[in-house]
C-alpha cells in the first residue's frame, strides 16, 4: 500500500538513487 510505498521512497538516499530506480522500473515495462 501506500504507507510501503512511502518506506521505500523513504530509504532513497539520493534523487540520483530515486530516479535509478525509476528508469530501472520503466525499463522492466517497456523492454
């Protein structure tokens, strides 16, 4: 849920770390 969602953003030490994650994401979308 949401509150897991926030515990995750909440270890992203870095914006570069965050935004990592979300291209990792989006490769795993769109191969």
């Amino acid at each position: 849920g949401a509150g897991e969602l926030r515990k995750k953003l909440s270890r992203i030490e870095t914006v570069e770390q965050g935004v990592e994650l979300i291209e990792n994401a989006i490769a795993k979308l769109h191969p």
